[in-house]
C-alpha cells in the first residue's frame, strides 16, 4: 500500500476534532470500478460510499447476525478485570471503531478509575480516537461519547496506513480492533503491521468469534460457520454494492463456503466469498459502465474462524505476550489483551 498523500482538519464542534488521513485509496468510487473489473469485491467496499455506514449498522442490528453484539457482551462481562490492567492516563484508540459503542462502555469504565484513583482533582486526563473508513462513523463515534469527560480526535483512515495515523495520537495508547476486524486481515499481516507501530508500554486489545475447540473437525466448522453467516441479512450485505449501484437481486448470487488453507501454525479454516453473475448486464459508477457476463464470478473478501490456541500460537510466533484472555462459555468467543515482546 502507498503512503499517506495528505491529511486535512476538520472542527467538529468545541472539544471535537476530526482529521481526515487521505490515502492511496482516497477515490473510493475509482477503486470499486477498478476492483469490479478486475472481478474483485475486496470487503472494505462494503463499508464505504454513500451507504456503507447504514449497510454495516443494518447488520449490527440484525438478529441473525449476532457477532459483535455477542463480543459486546463479553466485554461488558469482564470489564472490571481488563479496565484493572489498563494503567491510568493511556490513551484509547480504536480502528474500525464502527458506532463506537464497545468504546463508549470501556470509556466509562476508564473515566471511574482514573476519578477514583485521583478524586481530589475531580479530573481525568484520557484521550480517545475513534478510527474509521467511514466518516459517517466516526461522527456516529464521537457523538457516542459527548458527554464523557475525555478529549476526543476522531481520524477518517485505514489501517493500513497506521504508520501515519499513529502520528496524531498522544502515548501510550490501548490500541483497539473490536468487533471481529482481527479475523478479517491475513494473521501475519495485521500482528507484524500492530508490532511494528506499538511503542513500548502500548497495549493492544482485540476480540474474536472463535471456532469453538470440539468444532475442529470439518463438519461442525461447517455448521459454526453457516450458522453465522448463511442469514438473508448477511448476504444483503455482502450484495449492497452491486445493488447500489443498480444490479437487479436476481441477476446475481451470493455464495459463502469454508475453505481450509495452509499457514504457519498449520490448517485454519477462512470463509471464501462470491458473488456469482447469472445474467448478462452493467454496471454505472459514476462516468464509468462496467459490463458481466453470464457465469463471471467476483472474489470478495474472506473472515478467519480460529480456535483461541490457534490465536495464541499467532500471536507468539508474531512477538507478542497475553496479558489477560477472556473466553465466553464453549470458547465460542474470546477478547485478549497483549502487548509486544521486548
Ligand atoms: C466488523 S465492523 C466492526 C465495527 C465495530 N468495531 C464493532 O465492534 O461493532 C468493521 C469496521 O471496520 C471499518 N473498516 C473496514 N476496513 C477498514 C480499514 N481498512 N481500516 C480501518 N477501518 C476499516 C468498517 O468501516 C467498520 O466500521
């Protein structure tokens, strides 16, 4: 990925800032057109545009979809344990940060320690930058916290470029990546990418939907796998692109299958995305008309489903020490805090 090209300041209102960091992927629309023609669909698309934000909300709310609900959950369960190994005055960054409301709940948490730790200043001195794609998130993000007593920066940026976001930031930071992110990036790409942009003394925290361990096998990694991801509300959203920009329901098909791949721990399984054209027709985006055929298929983006060991066998392979795990009941979801090794 290229480097950042420029970053611009926006006032959101007194005690508010928003940058946004521009990167190579600044055209968005230029980059759907790009990747739809080479038949790609890679999932940060489904996320950005004009309603990439409702689209990814719309899941969130969804019964069937109950994935960063149930993380929610076990982050709510266990916040006194984790807020306890979080020493006062670090900031909280998020990347992916989506509504912010996991942030919103940590947030509190922060605030009545550290006003509990020091009550005779009556003051907490936390910072908070809620890192989105989306700009309409990160505003949903900010406005979550209003009315907590810590200053707020929201960053427009990808995580690909934390080199640069990480610019903005006062240390040490608590950098987060909730809601299941973690699963969606190549595991030595995204432990290597937070390794070498933590500073001694940051911590990082992520949660994860796990492959319950008696599910190794195939067939119930099968089962685990449909059961979250085969809903009409799931493949709606994997579908919002070509909908938006008008393909008709039943000129296309959306396909989930679990694939097992090889890797340095040994086989993981990962989810293999498609949307499969069943009829011929085009595309408008913007100036640019894209034309399918009958048959053509677009690869789109993948969701790793991990056992915790095999989580813990990437992290130490990746330099990394677990401070404190939490597993929900049947290990069906995990939040882990860690920081790099010296
Ligand atoms: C699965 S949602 C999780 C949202 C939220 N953290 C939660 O727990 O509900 C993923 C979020 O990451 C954002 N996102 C996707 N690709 C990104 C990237 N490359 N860099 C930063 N954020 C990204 C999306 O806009 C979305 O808000």
């Amino acid at each position: 990925m290229n480097s950042t090209e420029k970053v611009e300041f926006e006032q959101v209102s007194e005690n508010k800032e928003k940058i946004v960091v521009t990167s190579s992927k600044k055209n968005l629309e230029g980059k759907l057109c790009e990747c739809l023609k080479n038949r790609e669909l890679p999932d940060y698309l489904l996320y950005t545009g004009a309603g990439g934000a409702k689209n990814w909300l719309k899941l969130d709310g969804a019964e069937t979809f109950p994935v960063a609900r149930q993380l929610k959950v076990l982050l709510e369960k266990n916040l006194e344990s984790i807020v306890r190994f979080i020493p006062t005055g670090m900031s909280l960054v998020s990347v992916g940060v989506g509504n912010g409301e996991k942030e919103r709940i940590f947030l509190e948490a922060l605030v009545r320690k550290n006003l509990a730790e020091n009550p005779a200043s009556g003051k907490v001195s936390i910072r908070y930058y809620p890192i989105d794609i989306n700009s309409e998130l990160v505003d949903i993000a900010l406005e979550k916290v209003e009315n907590l007593p810590v200053e707020k920066k929201g960053i427009v940026g990808f995580i690909e470029d934390m080199s640069t976001l990480k610019k903005n930031w006062r240390l040490p930071v608590l950098f987060c990546i909730l809601g299941n992110t973690f699963c969606n990036y190549e595991p030595e790409f995204i432990l290597q990418l937070v390794r070498e942009n933590l500073e001694q003394g940051d911590l990082f925290f992520f949660d994860a939907n796990l492959l319950p361990s008696e599910g190794t096998e195939a067939q119930s990694a099968r089962r685990s796998v449909l059961g979250t991801y085969a809903s009409r509300e799931n493949a709606l959203f994997n579908m919002y692109p070509l909908l938006h920009y008008g393909m008709a329901p039943e000129d296309f098909d959306f396909e989930l299958l679990l694939a097992h791949v090889n890797s340095r721990i040994g086989g993981v399984y990962r989810t293999r995305k498609s949307l499969y054209i069943l009829k011929d027709t085009e595309l408008t985006i913007g100036a640019e008309t894209i034309g399918f055929r009958e048959g053509d298929v677009i690869h789109m983006g993948f969701t790793y489903k991990y056992t915790y060991d095999q989580i813990t066998a990437f992290l130490e392979i990746c330099g990394f020490e677990i401070l404190k795990a939490f597993l929900s009941e049947g290990r069906a979801n995990a939040i882990i805090l860690a920081k790099k090794r010296i």
